[in-house]
C-alpha cells in the first residue's frame, strides 16, 4: 500500500509518517523543500512540490494507492485542499483520509474552518473513497507557551471558563493511520476529541503542578490577544486564530456525546490526558534547563 502524506514535515504529518510505518505502509511525503527540517525515517520517499503547484502534485500522486492530505493554516488553504483533491480524484485513489477540524460547519465565519468545510464538502459530493478527521485544538500547541509558563508564570491561551477537548496529536496521527490502512472507515466522519474540557484557568492549574510554581490565567481580553499575536504571525493569522477563539467562547468546543468513546474504540486505548502530557513537556524541560525550572 503506497501513500502520499502531505503535511509531513509538521508536528501531526510527521507523527502520522511514523504511524503508517508502522503499520507495515509505503509512505511518501509531498515537501515544499528538502532540508534540516525535512529529516524523516528510513524508508520514506520523499519529493519536492509545491500543493499550489498542480504539476508537481500530480507527480507525487502517480503511483499512490492512498492520499493523506493535511494543510497548514495558510492564506490559500482552500485552493491547495481543492487542487490535491482533485487530482486524487483524476488518477483515481482508491482512499483520501482528510485533516478537518471539529465542529466545522459551525464556525463558517473563522477562514481557515471555512476552507475545510468548503474540502468536505468536494469529498463528499464525487467519487472517491474518504474519511474524515476532525481534530478538535492540540495539546501539543501549547508547547509554544514554554517562555510564558517558564518566564512569565501565565498561560495566555483564551480558552474561556467552560473549555474545550483538546486532543493529542499522537492520538490523531493514530487515528488517521488507522484509518488509512484499515477496514470500515472509508465514507465515515470521526470527531477526535480528548477525554475532558480543558478550560483557561484549569489549564494554569495544570501547568502549575507540572512546573512546581503558581501560574496564572491571563482571561478572555480577545483584542489585546490578537495584537499580541500579530508580533509574532501575520495579521490576517492573527486575526483568523482570534475568530476561532472568538467562537469557541461564544459556541463551545467541547466533544459530543459518544465522541471519546468512539475515538476510544477507533485507537484500541484511551486518549491521551492533558495533564500526562503537561508533565512529560515540563520533565523535558526541566532536562534541557534545569537551573531556570528548579529556581521557578
């Protein structure tokens, strides 16, 4: 079985290349460049393209059986989505496995859902065999706090008093290579929720076990969020990720009835906690720094 994983050099593609190894696959990666940062495991071929390069998707795509496909948060998500799937469709793969996000028909008025809305709504209208992944926010992006927790002692994340189901990213690079070289799946949706509503001040409470000193929720302040994160992303970016957040406050992001049971029974295991992932980022921390941790 051969597969072309998109994404790969990213936090979940690269998780998602070392699931389908696993599992015995054939797996190339579609990146845009080789470097340091393209370093992938024996075995995996790896090509150079572009996804808003059609020419150069399509090579990649010739002689795949499958099609994993991953975008990143960009200005032209949608029209990557589009051009990856539509040359799946033209050289006829026999499954595509799309990275969604949760709740993605609710929150139409945040850029990069609408663009995911607008792929699942291609791969549910023609022909080719998919499934669906919904993720809802990861763990892992709060490993981009390391400076604020360490530093400032505040988890600056706006994730409201009633919360959301973060998910580990290795619980979904698990379900997507379940997905793509198991039975059962093709035509099928499955929300990846993790197993309890993580809010912004149980989340400071989280990290001030994990770290060993007191950490504070900075609150809901939206505006003074996004200019913040304009020093460091793109205002356009900022702005959407402040949408998104936006609505998670105003409609809720929190799973679904049956939804960690059924990501549960899709992996064999259950997901993955926020607090046991919380330790093991302050356990490496604390390797790489340990004069700065036991002074907090």
């Amino acid at each position: 079985m051969k597969i072309l994983v998109t994404g790969g050099t990213g936090n979940v593609g690269s998780q998602v290349v070392k699931e389908l190894q696993k599992r015995g696959a054939s797996v190339r990666a579609l990146v845009r460049k080789k470097g340091p940062a393209t370093q992938f495991p024996e075995g995996v071929e790896v090509v150079v393209g572009d996804l808003l390069d059609p020419v150069s998707v399509q090579a990649a795509l010739q002689g795949m059986d499958k099609l994993y496909l991953l975008n990143g948060v960009v200005a032209d998500e949608l029209t990557q989505g589009l051009i990856a799937y539509a040359l799946a469709k033209r050289l006829k793969l026999r499954h595509v496995v799309y990275h969604s996000v949760f709740r993605v028909e609710q929150f139409k008025d945040v850029a990069h859902f609408a663009s995911k809305f607008a792929i699942e709504s291609a791969l549910r209208q023609f022909e080719v065999p998919f499934t669906i992944i919904r993720p809802n926010y990861f763990m892992q992006n709060d490993l981009g706090l390391k400076e604020a927790l360490i530093g400032s002692g505040i988890y600056p994340i706006p994730l409201g008093p009633t919360g959301i189901s973060v998910v580990d990213i290795r619980d979904i690079a698990e379900a997507a290579a379940i997905a793509l070289t198991g039975e059962g799946h093709q035509d099928k949706t499955y929300n990846l929720n993790g197993p309890a509503i993580l809010g912004g001040a149980r989340a400071a409470a989280i990290w001030s076990e994990a770290l060993k000193k007191e950490i504070h929720y900075t609150g809901e302040a939206l505006d003074e969020w996004e200019q913040q994160t304009r020093q460091n992303a793109p205002s356009w970016m900022a702005f959407d990720l402040r949408m998104m957040f936006q609505g998670y406050l105003e409609r809720g992001f929190a799973a679904e009835k049956g939804d960690v049971e059924t990501l549960t029974n899709l992996l064999g295991h259950a997901p993955r906690r926020y607090e046991d992932f919380a330790q093991e980022a302050a356990a490496k921390w604390r390797a790489k720094q340990p004069e700065v941790l036991s002074a907090a």
